[in-house]
C-alpha cells in the first residue's frame, strides 16, 4: 500500500471515509491517561463518519473499554468496541462444537467472550479441555501458563487447538513499554513446540469482523504499531494511519518493508482533517514534501532541505527510501531522520 494517496489536490486522511477504526494503546490512551488531542479529534470525526475501536488487549470486557473510554470523554457504547477474545471466539467456534469445555489464560475479557458463545471455561488440563484460548491480563503467571503447557503436550491442532487473541509483543503503558501477549504466547510455545492459531491482529480476522459489523465501504484504521496495525490493516486491504503517539516511530518507518507501510504518518489524530502533503520526485530521485527534501545519493540518504515541519522530513525520508527498492542496511541514513 503507498505512502501518499495521489490525487489532484492534497486531501485529509478522513475525506470520504464512513468508518474510523482506531486501535487504543497508543492511540487513544496510554495507560488510564488520554493521549494529547485524541478524545476531541475522534469526537469531531464522529459527526460526519462512524467511529469504532479495534484492541488486541483481551484482558477486559467490550462494555469495560467502552466505559474507560466515556470517562475519558468518547461518545461510545460497547458495540462500538471490537476486541480480539470476539474475534478469538469467533475462530474457536470454527474448530470446536459448542458447549465445549476450553482452558482460558486470561482475564475477564476472554472469559465473558467464552460465555457469551456458549462455551465453558475451565482453568485445568486435568479437565480434558477440548481447546485452549490465552489472551493477555496483567495478573496471567506461571501457573496459568503451565496449565495450557500441559493440555498442549503431546496432542496436535486438529486434536487440542490452540488460539491466541493477538501476538503483540509489547503493550504500552503510563510507565513504559510493557511485555504483551506475545511474550507469553511464547512460554507456552517453547514448552510445547507448536504455535497458536491468532485472532486478532496482525491477522484480518479481526478487521473483517469490524467491517462488517459497521457495514462499510470506505473504512480507515489509526494504530500505532506497524507489526500488527498496519501490517493487519494491510492484509484487510484498509487504509491506515501510523499515528506517532506510540511505540513505533521514525526509526521504524523508515526501515519498514513493503507490507508495513502505512498509508499516512501523522503526528496526531489533529492531522486527520488536515490537508495530506504529496510528495513530488524530481528527476534526479530527490523528494519534497512541502518544504523538506530528502535524496539518495549513492549509499548516502541526503537531508538537502530540513524544512519548517519533521514529520514532513519523515515522509520525505520515507518516500524516497522506500521508492528506491534499497533495503535500509545498506544505506547510510542520518540520526536526524529518526531521533
């Protein structure tokens, strides 16, 4: 997917849309504060296009999200909300009959998602589980990993499947970056040598579960991350922001490869409504946005004009890298594109 739309004038990421999805870690929130400008940005788009939430987190409820996000001042209810344990139960049902007894490493999200589809949650192996689902909460240790260690040992997928909400390796927080689902998806894969079958994104289950839920046309989805976001958002075929609030930014666009680009970078969710740059390549190779150059000259990427804005500079970068074809490591890239 390109970087730039191109069109006869420059456009905002939000013309034409008639859904706004937006991821939340790093989106909307960090930790249990609002990231700058992204409560009254989503709120605005809401009076001309549906706004929804998609969240790899499955440690909490479509109803609890839904209510954190109305303090934090979002007009939304818990339909708007799309989690990974739907879209993991989703998936489950497709591998186990209904009624079946699951072994669940998770938290209150994935259970009242296990519930609501007819399934009984176990915390045992000694239970003879026909499935195990692990999704991500804070207070998931030892013993729960152990515990779907042990009803995976020795059995295959078509006997005992196994289905992750999401793999995100990492989970922002108001402290730092945290250890996500991935890292304890990988315990239990390094105990049992077999992976886990995953719901959320990267994936597009959880994406066209979103789509049609809201009946859309002309979705757009805003992440932070290009690992899962963009690169799930890609393989739905949805436009994506890579919003700069999160874990990723410069230094990882500009190494991105070709199915984690986004369609646009943003500083903020602000710039949703602002008129999008389009890059202009001369014919040397050298590419301006506004006013910021960037040109490959032989291994060297060459800041030629800084101009008044740095994500303008980034885009440029980023255009002129990725246009190349030239992989990043061998190219000789100035700190000032990426600190």
């Amino acid at each position: 997917m390109a970087l730039f739309r191109r069109s006869p004038e420059d456009r905002a990421p939000l013309d034409g849309v008639d859904l706004l999805l937006a991821d939340l870690d790093g989106v909307v929130y960090t930790g249990a504060e609002a990231i700058p400008y992204a409560v009254e940005s989503l709120n605005s788009a809401a009076e001309t296009c549906r706004v929804g939430y998609i969240t790899n987190n499955a440690s909490r409820t479509d109803a609890t999200v839904a209510a954190h996000l109305r303090e934090l001042g979002l007009r939304v209810e818990p339909s708007d909300v799309v989690t990974s344990p739907q879209a993991a139960v989703r998936l489950l049902a497709q591998h186990v009959p209904a009624g079946s007894s699951i072994l669940v490493v998770g938290g209150d999200g994935l259970v009242d998602e296990l519930q609501k589809g007819g399934f009984t949650v176990t915390r045992s192996a000694e239970d003879e589980p026909a499935a195990v689902i692990q999704g991500f909460a804070p207070e998931v240790g030892w013993t729960q990993l152990a515990e779907a260690a042990f009803a995976l040992q020795g059995r295959s997928d078509d006997e005992r499947p196994w289905i992750a909400t999401n793999t995100d390796w990492t989970i922002p927080v108001a402290r730092g970056i945290a250890p996500g689902n991935g890292t304890l998806v990988s315990a239990v894969h390094t105990a049992v040598g077999r992976l886990p079958l995953v719901a959320g994104k990267p994936e597009r289950a959880i994406f066209d579960e979103a789509v049609a839920r809201f009946g859309a046309r002309q979705p757009l989805f805003i992440g932070d991350r290009l690992d899962t976001d963009v690169l799930g958002a890609n393989r739905a075929e949805i436009a994506s922001v890579l919003v700069l609030t999160g874990v990723d930014r410069g230094k990882q666009l500009l190494s991105a490869a070709a199915d984690l680009r986004p369609t646009y970078i943003l500083r903020d969710l602000r710039d949703l409504t602002a008129p999008y740059p389009r890059p202009h390549t001369a014919r040397d190779g050298a590419v301006t946005v506004r006013d910021a150059t960037v040109a490959i000259v032989g291994n060297e990427v060459r800041i030629l004009s800084e101009g008044r804005d740095d994500v303008d500079l980034l885009r440029a970068a980023c255009e002129a890298i990725w246009s190349s074809g030239r992989a990043i490591y061998g190219l000789d890239v100035p700190e000032r594109l990426y600190v």
